[in-house]
C-alpha cells in the first residue's frame, strides 16, 4: 500500500513539478521587478516625504505678519501649524536653531475680496485669502533652496461678515497653505 501510495505523489509531482518550478519563477521575477521599481525611483518613503535620510533637524523661524489686517495672533498660529505638521509627518526633530532644513517668511497677503458679482452691484460671494512668502533652505543640498509665495482663499456668502466667518475660514486656509509648503519641501512636489 505504501508503495503504491508513493508511487502516486512521485508521478503527481513529475507531471506537475513544471508548473510549480513555473510559479517559482514567475514569483521570484516579480519580487525582483518590484525591488528594481521602488529603488528606481529614487529616495522613497512610506510617509510620502523624499527627504534625504541625512536631513533630521528641521527650523521654523517666526513668520512675521507683513501687511495690514487679519488677526495678532496669525503668525503664531501659522508658525505652531508648521511645526506641528513637520513633527507629525516626518522623523525631524524640530529645533530653534541650526536645522538641517530651514523654514522662513512673510506672511504678505490677508485680503477680503468680493467674487461673483450680481446685476446690483453686489459680490454673491466673498472671499478671505492669505499669501505667505516662504524661504526654505536645505543646508545638505543648496540645490534645493527655493523662495516662493503660497496662498490659498476660503469664500463665504455675502450676507455675512469676514468676523463672522474669520475664526472658521483661517484655519482651513493655513491648513492647505501648510500642505502646500510640505508637499514643496519634504515631498518634492
């Protein structure tokens, strides 16, 4: 009985040992085809960010409030969000000074602009935008260096007042000013 039952799984695997050596084959050349394609492209990480893996300081001076209007409290607000989102998606450690990676700037832009105007005479819409002159230095690789103004708008209707809407509407538009500079500086974008 043994005999026969070995002589069974030897001509199962003869006649199958070709499609397993098949799989075998085709297993180990997508491993190595999924190897070739994330080295290719470059310095990659799961966190979405490209910095190099010697950057691991990063410093955000103060961003001073450089035109009229919109709340004392701004570049503090803006400075605490940049340096939060620095901490929480990367491995940075952020320090006051002498960071491998150097943020600064203005905030130059707090406008109240009225958008799609109605046959009265009237804006249907309003819009609050900021802009943010940024200043960005990479101390390990100067090619990077770059200065370049981010800004960003929220609308609310025009039947309401810019402090009616300000506590609401500041906080998304330096949420997406803060993505764009991230996405600038650590994804490479």
């Amino acid at each position: 009985m043994k005999s026969k039952f070995l002589m069974n799984n030897v001509q199962w695997i003869m006649a199958n040992g070709c499609r397993t050596s098949m799989r075998s084959a085709f297993l180990t050349l997508f491993i190595i085809h999924c190897t070739l394609f994330i080295t290719s492209c470059g310095v990659y990480s799961f966190t979405g960010t490209t910095l190099s893996p010697d950057i691991k300081t990063v410093t955000v001076n103060n961003f001073v409030l450089a035109t009229a209007g919109g709340p004392a409290n701004l570049p503090l607000t803006f400075n605490e969000k940049l340096k939060e989102y620095y901490q929480r998606y990367t491995n940075l450690k952020v320090v006051p000074a002498n960071g491998d990676i150097l943020l600064e700037g203005n905030i130059t832009g707090y406008e109240l602009v009225a958008v799609a105007p109605t046959a009265q005479d009237q804006a249907a819409v309003n819009r609050l935008q900021i802009t943010v002159l940024v200043r960005f230095y990479n101390n390990k690789d100067e090619t990077k260096n770059f200065e370049q103004a981010f800004s960003f708008y929220q609308d609310f209707p025009q039947g309401q007042t810019l402090s009616q809407n300000e506590s609401r509407l500041v906080p998304k538009i330096l949420d997406q000013i803060v993505l764009d500079i991230f996405s600038k500086t650590a994804a490479d974008w």
